[in-house]
C-alpha cells in the first residue's frame, strides 16, 4: 500500500493541470492577503478626528440603541464609535476578529474550490484517457487503488491547505504588530484553528470531488453536477421556505468558525414598545439569532460525502473498466 501510495503521489505532483491549481491555491490567498493589508491601511490622525466629530450624533444613536446598528448592548461602549467612523472613513482598522468573519471564509472558499477541482481533475485524466485499465493490470485490487488515489488527493490538499492558511493568518498578524494594533489574548490560536478547520473542510471537498468524479468517471460531469447543485440547492432552500439553517454558507462558516449564528423572522410585536428596547431571552420568541453548532455543519456535508464516497467504491469494485 505504501508504494501505491507513493506511486499516486508523484503522478498527483506531476500532472500540469493541477500543479496550476495548486499554484493558484497559493497565490489566490496571497492577492487576498496583500489586499486586505493595503485596504486596511492606517488613516491620518487628523482624518480620525474628522470623522468621529461628524459621526458624534450617530455614534450617540448607536450607544442608545446598539441592536439596530447590529452591536451587542454589552459592547456598545467599543464597537459603536470603531463602527461608525468606520463607515466614515471608508476603512476599518485590521482586526483578526474582523478578517475571520470576512476575508478569512474568503480564502477557505479559495482553496475549497481549487482543490476540489484538483481532486477531479486527477482522476479525471486516468478515466478520459483510458489509462485506469493500465494501472489495474499492476495492482487488480481495486479497493487498494481507490484507497491509494483518495490518501493522495486528501493528504496533498490537507498539506497545502493548512500551510497556506497559517501562511495567511501569520502575515495578517503579522501586519497587525507592525502598525502597533492591539490584539486580544488568544487571537492567534484562533485564527490558526479557523485556518486549520478550513483547510480540513478544503481537503475533504478534494475527496468529494474524487470520489464523485469515481463514480461518474467524468471530469465535466463532475463539475456539471457540483454547478447545478451549488445554484439549484439555494434557490430550492428559498423557494421550499426553509430557514437559513440549512444554506450551504452557512453551514461553511458554521465548521471553519466552530460554531455560528443565524437570523430568523420574528413577529412584528417584538419590535413594538418597550419589546423593541429590551434584549430578547435567549432562545426566547424575539431571539432572532440561533445558534449552529460546528458539529451540525459536519453533519450537513458529512452525510453526503460518506454516501458519495460509498457508492464510489461500490461502483468502482463492480461496474467493467474499459
């Protein structure tokens, strides 16, 4: 098994197609990087000044009534004025917090996309040119084969994911102590673990990608049944009237971020009198966040990829390989 390993490895590494795509995986999130970097610049003190007197009612309004600005009431005396002079500024100051909720899904997107097309594009060669057959007459056992072909997609986009992100989250915190911004303890380990979590969800796409594409035996196949579902499964969601628990995003954020929070509708009383002032209970009628949970996330796109990956084998031990 090991040399099988080490034989898909090298012909993983040497495949044109997806030495692009791995260098995209790299250089994608480094164009994000640099971005943020340069949009996040420092402005002038006396641009600050400026700005924070020309927000000073709103600023008041947000500290007043911090729900309607989407600042928790216990953070108000914080997040209220760095909001606002946000807005007027046209910049925010560079925020670890800030990045994971923004840029960082950003890059986990990035590498998700590219190394599920990586994944497809592998197997894709051996079943269009027809040189699987060619590779079962040195190893018959088919189970063997598709076990080898899955560790090397999974570990070579694990490998890069992981390094890419901690590449990312260093160079962001990086920035951060050359501007002599501060940092909450912790904030680091945080963002390596959202880097971390992203770069295993990247690797497990990869292994749906291969999988799918095992059992459908077609690059364009694959790519034609990941597009349809990826616009048709929204719009499905929305029309059906099913909450936002279960969108895709969601879900995503839900797992990188080891947890998340979702709006629902509530009723209009809510927003009426002394209901529209007080904070909403927990869980209560007028609570419009839920909570998703990290594992609930697992489960959403674990499901399918352990059926998809089922089929793949079943499929590839049975049907006739031309």
């Amino acid at each position: 098994m090991r040399r099988l390993l080490g034989v898909e490895l090298t012909r993983f590494r040497w495949r044109r197609a997806i030495l692009v795509l791995l260098l995209l995986a790299i250089v994608v999130p480094a164009v994000i990087a640099a971005s943020r970097i340069w949009a996040t610049r420092p402005v002038s003190q006396a641009d600050l000044d400026r700005a924070t007197e020309m927000a000073s009612s709103e600023i008041q309004q947000c500290l007043d009534h911090p729900r309607r600005y989407g600042v928790p009431r216990a953070a108000a005396q914080t997040q209220c004025e760095t909001t606002i002079v946000g807005w007027y500024t046209g910049r925010e100051p560079l925020s670890m917090a800030g990045e994971r909720g923004g840029s960082g899904i950003g890059v986990v997107a990035v590498l998700t996309t590219l190394l599920l097309l990586a994944g497809t594009t592998f197997v894709g060669h051996d079943w269009n040119s027809g040189s699987m057959s060619n590779q079962l007459l040195f190893e018959s056992r088919r189970g063997r084969v598709w076990a080898a072909k899955a560790l090397a997609v999974t570990l070579v986009s694990l490998v890069l994911a992981a390094l890419v992100s901690a590449v990312y989250w260093l160079t962001i915190w990086a920035a951060m102590q050359v501007r002599d911004l501060p940092t909450l303890d912790g904030a680091l380990t945080d963002s390596m673990a959202y880097g971390l979590r992203g770069a295993l969800f990247a690797a497990a796409a990869a292994l749906g990608g291969y999988a799918l594409t095992m059992l459908l035996r077609s690059t364009v196949a694959t790519v034609g049944v990941l597009f349809g579902v990826s616009v048709a499964g929204g719009i499905v969601i929305a029309v059906v009237g099913l909450s936002g628990r279960w969108q895709p995003d969601l879900n995503i954020a839900a797992i990188v971020d080891n947890g998340t929070t979702y709006w629902v509708e509530v009723p209009e009383s809510c927003f009426i009198g002394d209901r529209a002032e007080r904070e909403p209970a927990p869980g209560s009628e007028c609570d419009q966040r839920r909570d998703l949970s990290a594992w609930e996330g697992i489960g959403y796109y674990g499901v399918p990829l352990v059926a998809t990956a089922g089929a793949s084998v079943a499929s590839f031990r049975r049907r006739d390989v031309p």
